[in-house]
C-alpha cells in the first residue's frame, strides 16, 4: 500500500481528513493500486491494518485538514505516507497517489 505520489484529480474537491475518517473508520476499505490488491481496516484508537497476497500488518494512522498519514514499521510501505482524498463517482475514494479505496459490505479484517 504505497500512498505518496501526486496525480491531478480534477475539479473534485479534497475530503477533509475529519469527515473521511467519519466515513470509512471501523469500515473494510479493498485498495485498488498499481502494485497489489490489499484490504485496509482504519480502527478508531489510531491504528490500522492491512492484509494482502503479500501478508498482514499494522501500523497508525492520524491526519490533519485534508492529508491523511499512515505509518508502518514492517510490510511493502515501511515509513510514513500521506495522502489526501476525494469521491469519485464510481464510489470510494481516490487518493493523491491514484489508489482507489472501496469499503466492501463483508469484513475482511483478520
């Protein structure tokens, strides 16, 4: 799950960290990237997790006005990545970097 790069997403507007957190905390978010299909979990007390064909792992998460950060000291995204999000029409979120996040109607948290 590498979130860093930035893409231009048009004319949408930015998400607020506070209301995109709303939205998808305690939800299964399927990440769409270029690199691995993978499911992430944010989990209200700041941590999140992650689970794909190349393993599980934790990490925090924490965001202030429209960039969300996430930090993992093990898996493909060890280090500290930000990102910020806005709604596409197809629905989720498509990130800074181009990933596309979907919350899935069924729990794929481990």
């Amino acid at each position: 799950m590498a979130l860093g790069l930035v893409i231009s997403t048009g004319h949408a507007k930015t998400i607020d960290v506070d209301e995109f957190t709303e939205e998808v905390e305690g939800r299964t978010l399927a990440i769409e990237n270029k690199s691995f299909p993978a499911y992430a979990y944010l989990n209200g007390d700041g941590t999140v997790e992650v689970r794909s064909v190349m393993g599980s792992w934790q990490g925090e998460w924490s965001g202030i006005g429209e960039t969300l950060c996430l930090y993992f000291t093990t898996g493909p995204a060890q280090g500290e990545t930000c990102v910020s999000f806005v709604r596409v029409a197809e629905g989720g979120y498509k990130g800074s970097n181009g990933t596309l996040l979907r919350p899935v109607e069924r729990d794929y948290r481990f």
